[in-house]
C-alpha cells in the first residue's frame, strides 16, 4: 500500500483549499444556509466547473472525472474543514453511485452526465431516522422492514397495468430534499408474500409530490419532509435482477469514508482555531495556552484527531473499513469540538460563536449516521469477533442443576 498522496491529489486540496478559503468563512456559511436552497448556489457552480466536485467519482463515459472514490473524500476532508453547506453528500455519495450500480444505461446516460456537472442536484429519500440502517452502517438492512410495510408506515410502491409505478407514502430527514432536482425514493413493495424495497426516481415537479424543509440542529445539513400523494415514479433499473440492499450496503460504506474524512477535516480545523485562541487569550498576565492542563488537553485532542485521519486515510483506500473509520473520526470530532467550547470560555457558550457550528455538525452527523458505538457493534458482528454462544449439552445440564 502506498499511502502517499499523488501530485494531482495535493493540487486538488489546494486548489480546493483555496477556493474555499476565500468563498467559505464563517459568515458566509450562515448566510449560505439561510437561502431557499441552504447552499451557495454560485459556490456550487464554480466547484462543478473548476473542480468537477459532484463528478469526480462518476466514470468519464459520464463526463465524470473519472478519480477514485479516496478521491471524493480526499475532497471532503476540504469541505469539511469549513463546514461547507453543499449537496455533494446527496449527490455524489448516495444518490449517484446508486444510480451506476442499479440504473439502465439509459437512466445512467440520461442522469450521471447532469449530476457529473453539477446541473442537477439529487437526494436519497428514506423514510424516518432509518437512513444509517438502509445503509447498512448500523445494522443489517437485507429485511427492509426499515423503507415500510403494509400498514406499517413508510413509502409503499404499487404498480399499475401499464408498467409504471405509483408512490404514496411520507419521508422525512431526506438530506437536501427540499431542493433537489430528483429524488431517489426507497419504497415498499409486493405486500407480505413478496415483501422487498426497491428504489424509485421521481421528479422534483411530479404532480403529488410536497416538501417542506425542516428545522434542524445543524443548518449546514439541510433536510427535507416528503409526502408522496399517489406520485408517479420510475423503477430503478430492473425489478427482477435489482440487488438493493447489496447496493445500498455498498455506497454506505463510501458514504461512511466519504463521511468520516469530511469529520476529520472539521475536527483538524476545530483544533486548529481553539489552539490560535489560547495562544492569544491572556489570563493572570499569561497566555492561557501556556498552562500545563490546556496543553494536556489539547495534546490528547491532537491524538485524537491524528488517529482519526489516519483511519479515514486507511478507509480511503479499504472501504470495508469505513464504519470503523467513521465511528473514530465522529468521536474525535465531538470531543474536539466540545472542548473548543470549554477552551473559548465564556465567549465559547454562546450560540452565536462559530465553535458551535462544529458542535452541531458533530451532534447531528451522529444522530444521521451513528452513534458510535452502533457503528463499531454492527463493524464487530460483521466481522464476526463475537460469534453468538451454542447451547451444547454441558451448558443445558449445568442449567438443569440450577
């Protein structure tokens, strides 16, 4: 393994260091996410054009870039470091790898090249809080009861005489789909004897279709409520041949590197800020930064974080090991930012001060994705370190004596 990064690699960071070093400070993140959309649109367009951002995971016959998923969250470590309110995650780490794995060619052709340019925007819709389990990050989702059955809630798909489908049914935490321009709808589907999920596309104008955005703890990931009144749908690829749960396995472990670098980078930039702070902040006529229990604190918070980049590197390149990735780096990145809080002092309390947007990003990302222990469990069980306990005759007598 060689864990060097390549020289068009270190050129993307800069470049992409430096575009949004100058578009993307702290004032300008909350006022991109106060807009209709919860994003800079202008930002997001010179990323497509400049960088290739939302295609550079997708294949160049679809006028993608044609990079490496380690590419993609070589990429996000970037947009994390600034907490970038964007629709990269929805577009480029759910919804089009979805789309490549499952889709026609012609769904391909007709998609992946605007998702490529960053024309069209696209949302992965779930229903309730059950997007980590869909993606198989905290638990199996081969039964998916988790997308609804029978009376059970969730979107139901029925199909008509003619070939096409008909959805009805309600969504909500759907990451940015309130604005997307195709959402990519997990449904219910064949009742109790045919009981499976597949995957939907429906226009963002499809007759039926109402979304709201939703309040949420960090602005910076914003969501959308769904409801679906009997709204026409397409089918994702073929009904018959379509593996969803091994699809959605496998884009949830590039989601969770994706994910996991994008923490990292948050965390690396949290630390760096509280370090500029207490290099600055004076008490008792020294800096504070000079006592022996801040560095202490700030030297566990370092090795944290170094551990974290190491592990959502080492994903990068074996994405199997994304939820042990993304468990580190979402524990790393609630530790350094709770500890920016502590560190800023008074100021640090405030809701107003920019140390709590990291706070919020690493709260609700693992409300989304985690918590962290869910992640390493399911990690644990798939690897099968603890195996469950046969009952042989030696444990049934012991049992039968008590």
């Amino acid at each position: 393994m060689d864990a060097a990064f390549t020289a068009e690699q270190d050129e993307m960071r800069r470049t992409l260091r430096e575009i949004l070093g100058k578009r993307c400070g702290p004032d300008e993140v909350k006022a991109a996410v106060r807009t209709a959309a919860g994003y800079d649109g202008e930002l997001w367009r010179q990323l497509a054009r400049r960088l290739g951002l939302p295609g550079i995971a997708i294949a160049e016959e679809y006028d993608g870039v044609g990079c490496a998923p380690a590419d993609l969250a070589l990429a996000c470590e970037e947009t994390g470091r600034v907490l970038l309110p964007s629709p990269l995650l929805a577009t480029a780490a759910l919804v089009a790898p979805l789309i490549g794995a499952l889709g026609t060619p012609a769904q391909r052709s007709a998609v992946l090249p605007r998702l490529a340019a960053g024309t069209l925007t696209a949302a992965l819709a779930v229903p309730g809080p059950a997007l980590a389990t869909a993606l198989a990050l905290t638990g199996d989702n081969t039964p998916g009861d988790w997308s609804g059955g029978g009376r059970a809630g969730g979107v139901q798909a029925r199909g008509g005489g003619d070939g096409g489908w008909r959805l009805y049914g309600e969504a909500a935490q759907v990451l940015d789909g309130h604005s997307a321009g195709l959402l990519l709808v997990a449904a219910h589907t064949g009742g109790f004897a045919r009981s499976r999920t597949l995957l939907f596309l429906v226009r963002e104008d499809a007759p039926g279709l109402v979304r709201a955005r939703q309040a949420t703890l960090d602005e910076t990931r914003p969501q959308g409520r769904l409801q679906l009144r009997d709204v026409e749908a397409e089918l994702l690829g073929a009904a018959d041949a379509a593996d969803v749960p091994g699809a959605l396995a496998a884009t949830g472990r590039g989601v969770a590197t994706v994910l996991a670098a994008e923490a990292v980078g948050a965390a690396g930039q949290a630390l760096a800020r509280t370090v500029e702070y207490v290099r600055q902040r004076e008490q008792f006529g020294r800096a504070v930064g000079s006592f022996q229990a801040v560095k202490h604190r700030l030297a566990d918070l370092y090795v944290q974080v170094q551990a974290a980049r190491s592990a959502a590197y080492y994903a990068a390149w074996d994405p199997d090991q994304g939820g042990l990735a993304l468990a580190q780096a979402l524990e790393a990145l609630r530790l350094t930012a709770g500890e920016a809080i502590q560190l800023h002092g008074g100021i640090g309390f405030t809701w107003e001060h920019d140390a709590h947007l990291y706070f919020k990003r690493a709260a609700a990302d693992e409300l989304l994705f985690g918590p962290a222990h869910r992640l390493r469990a399911h990690a644990a069980q798939r690897a099968g370190l603890f195996p469950a306990i046969q009952e042989g005759p030696a444990i049934r007598e012991r049992m039968a004596v008590r």
